[in-house]
C-alpha cells in the first residue's frame, strides 16, 4: 500500500471524520470553559437607601463677597441610593448642599435650586424641599 493510497483511499469519508472529531473537541472545550466560569460565586452588591436629616445648606459666593445672604430653612433631608459600605462612610461631612450666589441679581427675596456633592458611588434619590428661599439683607 502506497501513502499516496492511503491518504486518498476514502478521502471524503477521511475529511468528514477530521471535521466532525474536531467540531466534538471544540465544543467539549468550550463547554468545560463555560462550565468552570459559571461554577465560580459571582459578587454582587446590594443596593440600600439611606435618609440623611438636617443636611445643613451653605452658600457660594464670589470672593469678597460683602451681601449678607439667609437661607431658609437652612437644614433639609435627602435620600441616598448605593451600595451599603458607601451608604455607612455617607454623612453631613462627605455630603454637601449649596446654593449657587455667584450671580446673585434679582430681588431681596427669590427661591433657589439646591445642587449637592455626593461621592461617586452614591446616587442622590431626592432633597425635601428641592430649594429654599433666599433673602438678601444687605447690598
């Protein structure tokens, strides 16, 4: 017997076993993959709420500022979403609400909106009342 024969000898019926054997390994493969990856404990994080009460309200103001501003109340609560870690390190010292006075113009009494600072893996769910009233008392 010639190699020459050997190889041809049958050649499709050799081909198709060679394709079908390695389609069988690969998806052997890959389910073994497959199966290891869904075997390993996945980590997921619980999301809380968390109400903060009394968040005090600072002001911005342009340097040398010389109005004197009130802003009434000056204390509101908010809901923070995340995870429950970033919700115990959240507190009246992380956590900032201002109202913007840089370009304070208009009457001696108006409502503002409230902007907060929170850190990134929080999510500021809502602010009780969203803004307060600001009275100018001196120019």
């Amino acid at each position: 017997m010639s190699l020459r024969n050997l190889i041809f000898h049958n050649f499709w019926s050799k081909l198709f076993s060679l394709v079908l054997a390695t389609l069988i390994w690969l998806a052997v493969h890959f389910g073994i993959q497959i199966d290891f990856a869904l075997s390993q404990p996945i980590q997921v994080e619980h999301l809380a709420t968390k109400q903060l009460d009394h968040v005090p309200i600072g002001a911005v103001v342009r340097p040398g500022e010389s109005r004197t501003f009130v802003i009434s109340p000056a204390e509101v609560s908010m809901v923070l979403m995340g995870s429950e870690a970033a919700l115990l390190r959240a507190s009246t010292d992380t956590i900032h609400l201002h109202v913007d006075l840089t370009d304070f113009r208009g009457p001696t009494r108006t409502n503002c909106e409230l902007h907060a600072d929170v850190p990134k893996d929080i999510t500021l769910m809502s602010i009780a009342p969203p803004s307060v009233r600001v009275e100018r008392l001196s120019q």
